[in-house]
C-alpha cells in the first residue's frame, strides 16, 4: 500500500462542556499538546469521562476545539468538517450501514471519491484479504459475528487509505477472548501497513499490546506520555501507576545515601531504593512497587504479616501488611517455593532497581 | 472560560455545507411563515384596533353569551371525553396487554384501532344519527322511540370518544407492555390479590400515562371541528363558534379573538402534556419488560372482560359499516329495499363528484410526499444535527401539533387574505391550490416529525457519523443512509400525509374557494341539509380511497421496506 504517513499534532487543545445538571462550564479536555510521529501507533488511554475519546472526535472533526489548533500533516484543519478529512474512524459499535453488505460497505467510501469502479473493485477485495474476510463480501452485516464486523469496520476505514486511522475503543463490544486475537490483528495491519493510528480504550493491557507510545488522560490533561515501558516502570504518579497495572504504595522518609541507593525509612524500617534526580534528605517521598516484583522471605528486608495467602495456578497471590500498609504480591511458579500462610510474620525483600521513587 | 472558538469553528463547517444550510433557511422561512405568522398576525388582530392596542374586541367576543356558552361547552365536553376514552382506551390495552384472549377477540382490537385511521373526522357523527336518530334505525325502528334526539352535549361526547379511544389504547398498550412482569409478580408474592396489585401496582405506575392520554384526548375533543358541527345542534363548541363567526357572522377580527382564546387553552394543556406528563412518563415506565407476562386465564376475570371488549368493539365497528349500508338503502329511515347504488350514481352525477375526488385526490397527492420529505428532513436535523436555530425548528414543528386546524385556517383567512401582514405581499396564493397544499403540509407535519423522531432515535448516531467520516457530506448522508434505513417510517408518513389530507376539514373548510371540491367539504355540506345518503355515499368511497391507500403502503412495506433482519439487528 502506498500512502503518505500523517503526523497529527495538537498544539494547546481545550474543549470545553456544559454540565447538563448544573449548567456550569467545565473543561473536558485541557490544555492537550502531541505530536504524534507518521506512521506511529498511540493509545489515549485513562478512565472514562477523562477526555480520550473528546479528544479523537476532536481529531475526526465531530467536535470542535475551544483552544488551540488541531494539524494533520502539516495542515491546519480545524475549521475542515468530517468529510472533508483524511481520517477514518473505526467506531466502537461498529457503525457499518446494515442496509449494505459487504463489499459496498467496504466500497462506500471510494464511492464516494469517484474512484473508477475496476479500482473500487481490486481494492476492496484487496483489502477484505488483508483483514481475513474474503468470500464473506456479499453477506449483510447482520450475518457477520461481532469480530467479523469489527473486521469490516477496519477495512473500510483502511481501504480509503487515509492519513490517520482513528480507534474509539473498537474491542469493548467484543468477548474476552475474541479481544485479545483481535488487537494482534490490529497491530499486524497496522505494521504492515504502515499507517499512522490513534487509539482511544480505558484498557491498560491493550495499550500496552497495541501502541509504540502510550498517552495517559486523566480529567482533561494528560497525565503522562511514553513508551509502554516507560509508563509502566517510570510513571510519574500515583495515578499512572494505579492506572497501567497494579502498584503498591510505600511512603517513606529519606534518611541518606548509601553507595548509589537512598535509604527510606519505611514503617519504621529503613531499607534501599534506586533513588532519583533531586531527592533530599528528611523529605517523605512514595515508592511505587509492582506486586511481581517482591517476594517473601525468612528474613531480612521490611518486616510483614501475612494477611491473605491465596493459590491461583500461575502464581501464589499475598497480601500483607508493612506497618499499616497494605501490599500486595504475586509471587509467579509457586509449585516448589515455599508458601507463607496468614498470620505468619516475614519480610519483604525486593531489588533496590525495582522500586520507583515518585 | 469561552466556547466562542468551537462556536466559530461549528459555524464555519456548517457554512461548508451548502446543502445543509439551504434546507434551514428554507425550513425556518417556512416554518415562520405558515404556522408562526398566521398565529402571530391573530394576536395582532384581536389586539389592535383601529386606534392601536386594545381589548376592545376581546371584551366585545367575551361579552357573548354565545361565545361564553361556546367555552364552557368546549370544556365540558373535552373534560368528559377525556376520561371516558382514557377510561375505554386503559380497558383495551387491560385487556389486550393482561388476559389471554381469543384470537378473533385480537383481531376485533386491531380493526378498531385501524378504523379511526382511515376513516374521515365525521363518519361516526353520520353514523350515530342515522342508527339513533329521529329516524335512527336502532331507536325507531327496533325500540320504537320516535322522538329520539342525538344531537348536542351527549352525542358529541358519545362519537368523540368512540372516535379518540383507539388513541388512548395505542398509548397505553405500550406503556403496559413496558411494565415489568415481574414487579407484579412480587406484588402477588407477597400476598396481594389481582385487583390489588391492579391498584397498587400497575395503576399508579400507569398513572401518569394515563393523565398524558387523558390529556391528549381532551387536546383532540376540544379541537375537533367535524362532529360538533354534524352532530352538534344548537350545542356549539369553541371550533364551531368560531367557524359559524366567519362564514355567519363574517366577523373576521371577532373570531380571531376567539380563535386566540381556544389556542391558549390548548397550548396549555400541551404544555401540561408534553413538558409534564411526558417526562414523568417516560420516567416511571421506562426500560423494557425483561421477559414475557403470564397471561390471565382464570375464566371469572378473562369472560366478563373479554365480553365487555368485545361487545364494545363490535359496537364500534357497526357504527363504522352503518356508513357504506346507509348509502344503499333507497331512502334511510323510509325504505331499505332493495338496496340500490342510485345514491353512488347520484355522487357522480348529479354532484360533481368526479371533480370533488379528482380535487381532493391530487390536491392531498401533491401535499403527501412534501409533507413526508419535510418531516424526515426536520427529524433527522433534530436528532443528528446541531445546529443554531435547531431549538426553533423543533419548538415550531412541535407547536403545530396543538394548533386546533379552524385556528390555523382563521391564521390563514388574516394573514394572507390581504397578504403578508396586510401588505399584498403573496396575496396571489390566498384562494389557490398552493395554500390548500400548504395547509395540508402544516397540518400533517407533526404527526410525520414525531415518528421521524422516534423512528431515528432508534438508529445508532454513529452510523451517519461513520458516513460522514468515510466522505459522505450531510445531502448525501441523508440520501444514502438516514434515507434508506428510516424508510419504512417514511412511507408510512407518505400515506398518514395523505390520508390526513384527504380526510381533513378543520382548517381547510375555512380556506377552500368553490374552485375547488374537496370531498370532507362536500359530506359536511350533505351532512348539514340532512341528505344522509349521499354524504354516506361519499363517505364510503372516500373510506374505500384511504383503505385502498393503507393497504398499497403495507404492501410497498412488505417488498421494498427495510427488511426485519436489518431492524431486528439495529
């Protein structure tokens, strides 16, 4: 497929609703800056009611923004309606018109743009190959199982070959399973072909499979950008870290610098942490640390008791308490370790690396 | 905080749309000026006079003892109306809803509820003095009652309701279709017999819809024209004063003020209505029943019930064949043998009715695909669009629904009898087919939105969306997709279009010139001297015309309408 990759920059995005029970104006998206790079994958990612997917109707042109300037490419479009747009759109309900099947389904777009019917006709078929749907382009959409028409969806959006492909949480419609072969899916023909995508879903571990770079939206900002890695072993608060994956909360005061590590005096137990730029000493700083990346032991580290000690297959599932704080572990391949039960006292261990000061 | 950049920005992609922008300004001039205006230039009227403001004329039509009578009548009439069809209508949807009945018993409640559609404003009024009149069939000659008269309060109350109830059946079968089988359940679980969970379950969860009913009746019984005028007497209503004003009295500026009186009162009860009632409605029924009801079998509630319905039904529908046998009859009341179709050959041929069912047929023809077109056009802009002037389009559509017709034909006699705002300015469509057509429109135009409405709200907003982010703009949109798949709703407002034209006479009677014929007129005029026959005459081959209409649209439905899969899966 030949097309010209589109960045999408938003420089100072705000949009501003009415809430329809108090009637006060309030900010749904703030204050948005990205660039996202041509040909990249990027999830907006955070609960729902916090600007992700204002944000995408934004980009689409449904909404208009009250500040800033929306680029595709190096155009300005805000003032551009839908159509006039080199995006397409894969809904979450789908959206394909039931009164079609197939093929003019995929077709209506390049319809549309007069493209010469021959034209209409390879392209379409070849693009129902890419998404695994051929023979199926003279069923009715109501004859195609819900993954069949996600597959529709996504044709017909790709077939038109637009500068940005946008995702409005197009799996939550979808059963577990179907959901996780799916997103493969998405990922292998968006690499194969090329195009930039933007994804909108509140579900961590789908970003996490889908995306080159994860965007976090909390309350209209974002919250924090980056590499799934990044998020995941960097975030930058509590928030991003409750968000992307389970996080344990240790707050500490720290008490001075030992070789490269800091020393926190957690629960009344000092122990190491990689520290970060800038920490002093007797400030109370938060340790983020992720439930596999602990263990029980005998001794040594922060001194715990068992609370909950539950086996779950894959992992023995801990909860204990540090003090008065609650973490939570997962201890994975439980079969030959051996196995603290509730009450026991113990302690904590980790690797210093592990934790992440906020 | 400012919203003014996405103000801008909407704007300005509107403005890209040239398509979309025309058919606004086409919508709200034409919203203004044939159902704003002609309200608007009736307040004016009864307010100024000669010398600038006053109440003068008011004082002048309120000191009437005709008028003040008029009011009363009206009210009285509505009032009981309103309760007896609500009350008949909660028995049918009861009974329909709640016990197993027969199927023959099923289909009697599907005529029933047909009739009324297809039949015109005034058939049962005919039907009503011929079987219980002086020379009622049923009075004279069964009961031998010969000084029987049907005429005045009770006879408009008797036709009004027999006429509306299916309306409030319609209504109420579907919000006793939205209760919750299984709230009922729990009541008779807990101990309640069925007529107390009937009182203290469904009932007052049924209330509001019940007073919404009440009041739409009421809305219907104060604006009919038809039967207070065939079967009125001497009994006049708010419709008729204001009627006999102008064609009698020819006091123009009088029955303006009379028609602003009813209108208030209408607006009032819709506003109850539709702001009110509606809403509480929609909140204590809302949601859908999560599974099938059992049906009441026990013989000592399902017989008396199914009797009574039945008896009921039946009665309805004998009023309703009295029409086509009364126009075979040779002389009714006098001879019924041999039954003859002189009275068919007479409408023919002694009173034009060739040109009577030509005018009517295509004047109604012409009106029934703008009116259907209009209608869609207006829903799909208030359900998908946002739009300045949305709020105006919506509130304008919505108001004509309580516009009583002879206050709109008197809006009409005064707004462009002498043209816009006296000025001359479209004069020339005063007394032409075009303001008929244009009536026709006004008049059916709500019915059609609603069900527009109801019928898009169905469709998922982001199907068009996905059109129109595919490249598709707001013309072809509507062509290719809101069109197609609000298709059947469409045709169905195509026939209602014209079937409410063909058999409309309120505000049209006020407005015809005797260049045309139109059919309800002619019945009216039959009607009124006392020559039964040929209004039944007339009446039956206009029953046959919109019969005939309904029937075409359910089979066009049947083979070119959106198929149920496709529903079924939206």
């Amino acid at each position: 497929m030949s097309k010209i990759k589109k960045g999408v920059k938003l420089d100072h995005i705000s949009k501003i609703y009415q809430d329809p029970k108090t009637g006060k104006d309030f900010y749904a998206v703030k204050d948005v800056s990205l660039d996202i790079e041509p040909g990249s994958f990027v999830t907006l990612l955070g609960p729902s009611g916090c600007g992700k997917t204002t944000t995408l109707r934004m980009i689409a042109g449904f909404e208009s923004p009250d500040e800033g300037e929306i680029y595709l490419g190096e155009e300005a479009i805000n003032a551009l309606t839908p159509n006039k747009r080199d995006t397409a759109m894969v809904f979450q309900s789908y959206a394909l018109l039931p009164h079609y099947n197939v093929f003019d389904n995929v077709a209506y777009g390049l319809k549309l743009r007069k493209v010469p019917k021959d034209e209409i006709r390879e392209r379409v078929m070849r693009i129902l190959d890419l998404v695994e749907l051929s023979g199926m382009e003279g069923r009715m959409t109501n004859q195609l199982s819900g993954g069949q028409q996600q597959r529709v969806a996504l044709a017909r959006a790709l077939v038109i070959e637009p500068g940005v492909l946008l995702f409005d949480e197009p799996l939550s419609n979808l059963d577990a399973k179907l959901r996780v072969s799916m997103r493969t899916e998405i990922r292998r023909i968006q690499q194969e072909v090329g195009i930039t995508a933007i994804y909108v879903t509140h579900d961590q571990s789908e970003a996490m499979a889908l995306s080159d770079n994860i965007i976090i939206m909390n309350q209209g900002v974002i919250a924090q950008m980056g590499s799934p890695r990044e998020v995941y072993y960097q975030p930058n608060s509590e928030f991003v870290a409750d968000f992307i994956g389970e996080a344990n909360f240790l707050k500490g005061v720290m008490t001075g610098m030992e070789g490269d590590h800091a020393i926190l005096e957690i629960e009344g137990s000092k122990t190491p942490v990689q520290p970060k730029e800038g920490m002093t000493v007797g400030e109370t700083y938060t340790a983020v640390l992720r439930p596999e990346s602990a263990a029980l032991a005998d001794t040594g580290g922060l001194p715990c008791k068992v609370v909950l000690s539950c086996f779950m297959g894959s992992y023995q599932n801990y909860h204990v308490m540090v003090g008065d704080t609650l973490v939570k572990l997962t201890d994975y391949n439980p079969k030959n370790k051996r196995i603290y039960d509730v009450g026991e006292t113990c302690s904590l261990v980790f690797d210093p690396a592990y934790v992440h000061i906020l | 905080m400012a919203r003014s950049q996405s103000a801008a920005l909407d704007r300005k992609k509107l403005m890209a749309d040239p398509v979309m922008v025309g058919t606004i300004v086409v919508l709200i001039t034409f919203l203004t000026l044939f159902i704003l205006y002609p309200l608007a230039i009736l307040l004016v009227d009864s307010f100024y006079g000669d010398g600038g403001p006053t109440f003068d004329i008011f004082r002048r039509v309120l000191d009437m003892p005709t008028f003040r009578r008029a009011i009363t009548n009206t009210l009285k009439v509505g009032f009981l109306v309103g309760i007896l069809s609500a009350a008949v209508g909660l028995l049918f949807a009861y009974v329909e809803v709640y016990v197993k009945v027969g199927r023959a018993v099923g289909g009697l409640f599907k005529v029933v509820s047909m009739l009324p559609v297809v039949s015109p404003p005034f058939v049962l009024s005919l039907s009503m003095i011929m079987l219980f009149g002086k020379a009622g069939l049923i009075t004279r000659f069964l009961l031998h009652i010969y000084d029987n008269s049907v005429y005045g309060f009770w006879g408009i109350v008797i036709v009004q309701t027999l006429t509306f109830f299916p309306v409030c059946y319609m209504m109420l079968k579907g919000l006793l279709k939205n209760i919750d089988p299984s709230l009922e359940e729990a009541a008779r679980d807990m101990g309640a017999g069925r007529m107390r969970v009937f009182t203290s379950v469904t009932l007052p969860l049924l209330l509001p819809g019940l007073g919404n009913a009440f009041l739409v009746t009421f809305i219907e019984s104060i604006a009919d024209f038809a039967n207070p005028m065939i079967i009125g007497g001497s009994y006049d209503t708010l419709a008729t004063t204001i009627y006999l004003q102008i064609t009698g009295a020819y006091d123009k500026q009088g029955a303006a003020a009379m028609a602003v009186v009813l209108l208030t009162i209408t607006l009032l009860m819709f506003a109850v209505q539709k702001y009110y009632l509606e809403a509480k409605t929609a909140a204590t029924l809302t949601g859908k029943a999560s599974r099938g009801r059992m049906l009441i079998e026990d013989k000592s509630v399902t017989r008396p019930l199914t009797a009574l319905c039945s008896l009921a039904a039946a009665f309805v529908i004998i009023m309703y064949l009295c029409v086509p046998i009364g126009a075979l009859f040779p002389t009714w009341g006098y001879k019924f043998t041999p039954l003859t179709f002189k009275w068919f050959q007479q409408v023919f041929t002694r009173y034009k009715g060739f040109k009577a069912f030509r005018d009517s047929f295509v004047l109604s023809l012409i009106s029934a695909p703008i009116t259907a077109l209009l209608s869609m056009i207006i829903s799909y802009l208030v359900v998908k669009r946002k739009f300045k002037g949305k709020g105006f389009i919506e509130a304008v559509s919505m108001l004509a629904m309580a516009v009583p017709g002879t206050v709109l034909g008197v809006g009409y006699i005064r707004g462009f009898s002498g043209g816009v705002f006296h000025t001359g300015f479209l004069q020339g469509i005063y007394g032409s087919a075009a303001i008929l057509i244009i009536v026709f429109v006004v008049r059916s135009l709500p019915t059609g939105t609603r069900s527009g409405i109801s019928a898009l709200r169905q469709i998922d907003k982001s199907i068009e969306e996905s059109a129109y982010d595919m490249g598709a703009d707001s013309f072809k949109v509507f062509m290719t997709v809101t069109l197609p798949l609000i298709k059947d709703s469409f045709l169905s407002g195509l026939v209602t279009a014209f079937v409410r034209s063909i058999t409309a006479i309120s505000a049209i009677i006020l407005l015809v010139t005797p260049q045309f014929l139109l059919i309800t007129v002619q019945i009216n005029e039959f009607a009124e001297k006392g020559s039964y026959s040929i209004a039944c005459a007339f009446a039956t081959i206009l029953i046959l015309i919109t019969y005939g209409a309904v029937l075409l649209m359910n089979l066009f439905i049947r083979f070119f309408g959106t198929s149920r899969q496709i529903k079924e899966d939206m």
